[in-house]
C-alpha cells in the first residue's frame, strides 16, 4: 500500500478513539479494574492495532481481513459501552457522544472496505 497506516483516516480516528474510552474508563468503579474497564480497553486498542496490521499485510485481501477484525473490535467496544451504560458508570451525555463516535468510525471502516474491494 502506498499509505502507512499513520496516515489512514481510520488509524487515526480509532487512535483518538482509543484515547476517549481510555479516559472514560478512569471514572469506572475500582473494582471493575479486571472486568469490564480491561475488557473494554482492550477492544478498543484493538482497532487501531489490526488497522496498522493489516497495513503492513503484502495483499489487499489481507488488509481487509484486518478491517474486518477492527469492526469486530468495534462493535464489541460498543456492545461493552452499553453494558457500562446501563451498569451506570457513564451519564447519558458520555454515552451518547461516545456511540455517535462509533457510528463514524464504523463508517469510515466501511469505507476503508469499499476502497480495499476496488
């Protein structure tokens, strides 16, 4: 690929990403440290992490299957989200900011798709 992966709008939008539930997760109960704040950080690095992955991947076919995996990560990221929600460790206005950063970053996945099948 011509780009690095730095450079991919989906990199650096699941990077920001990343850092906003980082921040988010902080306020979470202590005792939740093992549980769901682990389980949610570690979906959402994974974002990122397989987007520069499947960069660095020498097929197209490969890279896709990384994007995929990042929108697995994804959802799995907004699936925990809403737990935490309804667990009430985040307020509503957190909430919704952080599902409407969702729905871009899956769009712009979905792009990434689009440009990878051409």
């Amino acid at each position: 690929m011509a780009k690095t992966y730095e450079n991919l709008e989906a990199w650096i939008k699941g990077v920001e990403f990343a850092v906003s539930i980082y921040k988010i997760t902080q306020s979470f109960p202590k005792d939740e440290l093992y549980g769901l704040t682990s389980q949610i950080r570690r979906a959402v690095v994974s974002i990122s992490s397989n987007i520069a992955e499947g960069a660095g991947r020498s097929s197209r076919k490969d890279f896709k299957r990384f994007v995929d995996i990042a929108m697995g990560s994804l959802n799995e990221t907004e699936s925990l989200l809403i737990v935490a929600y309804k667990l009430e460790f985040t307020n509503e206005k957190i909430y919704l900011s952080t599902r409407s950063k969702t729905e871009e970053l899956g769009r712009i996945l979905n792009g990434l798709k689009k440009y990878l099948n051409q």
